[in-house]
C-alpha cells in the first residue's frame, strides 16, 4: 500500500527535481553580476513537469551581462566569489562553444553541498565586448 501511495505521489509531481525558481534566486550568487557590466538581465527557466519516464526539466536562475574584459577575467571572478563562498571548481572546459554559433565559449562549473547546487557560467567575445551568462540550478 505504502508503495503504491509513493508510485502516485510521484506521478502526481511529475518527478521535477531540485528546487523552485524562488528559491534559486534566494540564493546569493544568484544575482552575482562581473563589476561594471551592462546589459545585466535575469534570465529564469521555471522547469517542466512531465509526466512519464523522462521526469521533465529542472529549474535554474540566472543572469547574462556584456562586459569590456577578457572572458578569462569573467570567469576569473566567478572562481574567486564562488570558491570564497564555500562552492568547489568542478569543471573547466576552456574548448567549449555556444551551441547556436559555435563560437568559442570557455566555461567552468563549481558545486555546492548544502544544499546541493550547481554554478555554471559561460563567457565569449562578440566583437569588442565579452557576453556572459550564468546558471545555477539545483539537481535534488
């Protein structure tokens, strides 16, 4: 019976993991912008419940700012506020590319542990400026 209840409970929720736009954004790197950027806009993505195998999509929050330093001083500030705030670096991929242009997007990725959060941020040039967004997310 027990069993039975916890197969509906979780048909019923869709099996979204993680946590809520609200509650991402609660979080104090949620909103942590490169000093002097422009163009700094919130980007959210609520999440999707579906229903079936495949457990929809999870939450995130974060921002997207243009900036006239290099991306690699873009992510150099991210690794200094997020690693002072307890997250730890857990992927650098200096190769990687926007999906849409391919163009070049060097990107780093740090985790939390309470709770369980994940940081990521992408930075390229587009002509004189440097593009950058962020994405934090909670996979629990």
């Amino acid at each position: 019976m027990a069993a039975t209840a916890s197969i509906c409970l979780l048909l019923l929720t869709g099996c979204v993991p993680g946590q809520s736009i609200d509650s991402l954004a609660k979080q104090p790197e949620a909103a942590l912008a490169y000093p002097g950027s422009t163009d700094v806009r919130v980007n959210n993505v609520p999440g999707r419940v579906q229903f079936g195998l495949d457990g929809g999509d999870v939450a995130w929050t974060g921002i997207s700012g243009t900036t006239t330093r290099s991306p690699r001083e873009v992510l150099a500030f991210y690794s200094r506020e997020l690693v002072a705030n307890g997250w730890k670096q857990s992927r650098d991929d200096p190769y990687s590319t926007l999906p849409d242009t391919n163009r070049p997007a060097p990107a780093r990725q740090w985790d939390k542990a309470e709770p369980y959060l994940t940081y990521f941020v992408e930075a390229w040039t587009e002509g004189e400026t440097t593009k950058y967004r962020t994405q934090i997310e909670s996979l629990r």
